[in-house]
C-alpha cells in the first residue's frame, strides 16, 4: 500500500488561488518526474490546508525531499503563500478503501 504524507499549513488571506495552482502544478511535476502518486488536497473549517500525498515507498519520498526544489518557481509561489506550516505526519497505510477521483471513470470503461 505504499507510503502516506499528511502535509498542513495556513495560506495567507488572499493568497488562496495562488496557492492552490501551485499545489496543484507541484503535484503534477512530481507525479511525473519523482514517482509520487497524487495527492489531494483538503481545507478545514478552521481554515487549515492539508495535503494527502500518497508514494510508492518512503524511500521515494525521501529522495524526493533530498533533491532540489521541482521547480523553483512553483516552490517560491507556494512559499510566499504560506501563512504557517505546521510538521508533516508520515503514514503507513494499514487498509485502504479510497477510491480515487479518477477511478469511477476507469471503472466505468
């Protein structure tokens, strides 16, 4: 079942669409050049943003933090957009009934 990266941290106001485009351009590049497996992304009544990023291993995932940034653009727009960042949570799944968004569409064909 891989490995699991629970990631929070409060946008400033009125930095909320740049910070979701760059989360969600960052998990692309990611996605195809570090062997991550997706990751959604949450926001909390009390206004808290979490990631849930899934990857093959944490082996991956560690190479993935030793290497420089993506891309260093996407990095500083994510980076300018965070209010505070709190500890990420690393998670090893135990049992695994999430569908994901894509995969009702793949049932289907």
């Amino acid at each position: 079942m891989g490995f699991c990266v629970l990631y929070r941290w409060k946008i400033r106001p009125g930095l909320e669409a740049q910070s979701i485009a760059a989360w969600e351009r960052a998990t692309q590049l990611i996605m195809q050049y570090r062997g991550g497996l997706g990751s959604r992304l949450h926001k909390a009544e009390d206004g808290t943003w979490y990631a849930y990023a899934q990857w093959p291993s944490k082996d991956v995932w560690q190479a993935h933090r030793a290497a420089a940034p993506i891309d260093p653009d996407i990095a500083r727009l994510m980076r300018e957009a965070e209010e505070t960042e709190f500890p990420h949570v690393c998670l090893t799944p135990v049992a695994d009934f999430l569908l994901c968004s894509n995969c009702q569409q793949q049932i289907r064909r």
